[in-house]
C-alpha cells in the first residue's frame, strides 16, 4: 500500500494550508537571534505561550549572552521555573551564553554545525534558528510538524530525522520554512495529538490518516 502521497500532491497539501494559514509564522516572541535561540531551549516540553510570559519579562532585563551569564545557575531557574526541566534548562543556557561570549564574540552562530554544539540546541531548535533568525531554507520537526506531516502522508517514517529527510524530499526548499509553520499550526488547530477535527479538515482528499482509519468508521 503507497504510504506516502506524490510531489505534486504534496505541493497541493501545502496550496491548501496556505489558504487556511495564511499569517502562519513562529509563535515564540523574539527580537534577534539572541533572544530565538534562547526562547527556543525554553520551548522543550512548554507551550510557546507559557515562553512568551517568561521571555517577555525575561528579555527586558536580560538582552545578550554577556547579561546572562552574570546571573548564578538558581538564579536564572527561578526566572523560568514556570516552564518544563527548568534546572536543566538554566544549565544549559547559562553554559551556551559562555560559549557564545567565549567563541563568538556574543554572536549566534549560523551553521547547524556550530549551532548544535551548543547546549541544549538539538537538531530542532538548530532548524529553528536558521529558519526563522537567519532566513536559511530548514525544516525543525517538532511534535506536531511529526505527527501531522506522517499522518497525511508527507512523511513515512517513525523517527524525527527520517521525517525531516522525507519532508526535504518531497516539499520543495523554497517552502521548507514555511511548510514548518503550516504543518504547527495545522497539528494545533485541526490534526489534534488525541481526537483529530478530520471533519473540519480540508486535507481529507489526500491525508492517509483519515482514508484508511476514519473514513469508513
């Protein structure tokens, strides 16, 4: 059974949710990015509006690498203790605003090399900061770009980076970025983790999930 739609049809998919997101964009408040690339690390197992509380008081009075690292490891957890893994997040925040001071000259650096290099920047929160901070063609796959995008049939795979390989193979790069923004929006506003709207859901032509498990329910 063909688990994966065509490129034609995938340029479809995308055609439609970029009539139903035509605003579709990051979430997370930033400025520069500084300021992305640390909301980021924060994102991990938080919602970007819980972030953006944070970042919002935070970025006032924080505003490079050289004003974070003034701050004690405590100190900087209880700023964000209202987001997941905060311990660990201020770890690595306070270690990555270090080793942008120290190598960088407080600059963020733009390859995905260097970027994950850094504490707490994984491939994700990498594609994340190319994309939105420095305009470079990438695709983070987070929890809802995975689901979605394996759901209608974009992607066939059981892990993130096969997913993100499939979605570089059949989107095409010039709409990567963008893809990234409409597939969030789409897995939080219609293609839910536990009950999918599929009957507010304009992909039902083409989307695997609905054809072959909700279609002739």
């Amino acid at each position: 059974m063909k688990k994966m739609l065509g490129k034609e049809e995938a340029r479809e998919v995308i055609r439609i949710l970029l009539q139903l997101y035509p605003d579709a964009k990051a979430e997370l408040n930033f400025s520069n990015p500084f300021e992305l690339l640390i909301a980021t690390i924060l994102s991990a197992q938080t919602t970007d509006v819980q972030v953006n509380k944070i970042t919002d008081k935070l970025f006032q009075d924080y505003k490079t690498p050289e004003d974070f690292i003034k701050l004690a490891e405590e100190e900087l957890a209880n700023k964000i203790k209202t987001c997941g893994f905060y311990r660990n997040k201020s770890k690595n925040i306070l270690a990555t605003c270090r080793i942008l001071v120290d190598q960088y000259q407080g600059r963020i650096p733009d390859t995905m090399e260097e970027l994950m290099e850094l504490p707490g920047v994984g491939r994700k929160t990498a594609n994340v900061v190319l994309s939105n901070a420095f305009n470079k063609p990438a695709i983070a796959v987070d929890t809802h770009v995975f689901r979605v995008s394996n759901r209608i049939g974009l992607a066939d795979s059981d892990n993130v980076l096969d997913t993100e390989k499939d979605l570089m193979n059949i989107i095409d790069k010039d709409m990567w970025s963008k893809a990234h923004h409409l597939l969030i929006f789409h897995g939080r506003r219609i293609c839910k983790a536990r009950k999918p709207l599929c009957d507010k859901c304009p992909l039902t032509g083409y989307c695997f999930y609905y054809n072959n498990h909700v279609k002739n329910k």
